[in-house]
C-alpha cells in the first residue's frame, strides 16, 4: 500500500542520517520536519517504506446496486453515524454506503445510474 510520507537525507553512501528514514503523514504532523525534508506524495512512495502489503484475491466486474451486505460492510461503511450531535443508525451497511457514494461520486455516476463498477478483494500478507 502507498501512503504519503516525509523522507530524511541520507549519507554518501546512502544510508539514512537519522531512524527511522521516513516520517508516515498518516502518523500526524511530523514533529521534526526539517529532518524530515523530502515530502513524497503516495504515488511516489519507495516500495522498502511500505508498512502493510496486499495480495489480490479476486478481481469482478458488477453492477453497483448487486452489491452485497458483506462487500458493503468490508467497504468500511459504518452502521451508525453521528454528526451535528444527532446519531443515525442503520438498519444495515448498505445503507450508508449508498449515501456516501452518492457524496463521492453522485454527480457524474450517482447511485441510481446503476454503473458498473470494479470489485477488488484483496488479503493482508506479511511483508
């Protein structure tokens, strides 16, 4: 998985001047930036400061609206949401993720255009 990270310089012989080498975005504000002074977005990312890899186990190609209750729920979705202090909870996963595609995607491919989309499953291995 790439990520955004902050990378330190490294010696002439390559080796990092400090440990660890790379600073993860996703960690917070990185607390020393100036040891820290390469800033890579995810795409540029070096293979070695990876920290989670994935295996493709599945790849399919289905209508948006057959999505399972199962592959919603592995979306990440949750059930309930709170927000402005009032709390939602749903009767199951595939409700909220209809909302939240329509607020990602709603305007040029919503919900009820039915797309084709690209299932991918995937397992966490160790690196």
């Amino acid at each position: 998985m790439r990520e955004s990270v902050r990378l330190t310089r490294a010696d002439s012989d390559g080796a990092p001047l400090i440990e660890p080498p790379v600073w993860y975005t996703a960690d917070g504000e990185c607390p020393e930036p100036d040891a820290y002074p390469f800033s890579r977005p995810s795409i540029h990312m070096p293979r070695w400061a990876s920290r989670i890899a994935l295996e493709i186990t599945n790849v399919r190609v289905e209508r948006l609206q057959d999505i399972s209750e199962e592959d919603a729920q592995a979306e990440g979705v949750p059930k309930s949401i709170t927000q402005y202090g009032l709390t939602i909870d749903y009767e199951n996963y595939r409700e909220p993720f209809i909302e939240l595609w329509d607020k990602i995607n709603g305007k040029k491919h919503p919900w009820a255009s039915n797309p084709w989309v690209w299932v991918v499953e995937f397992r966490k291995i160790d690196a």
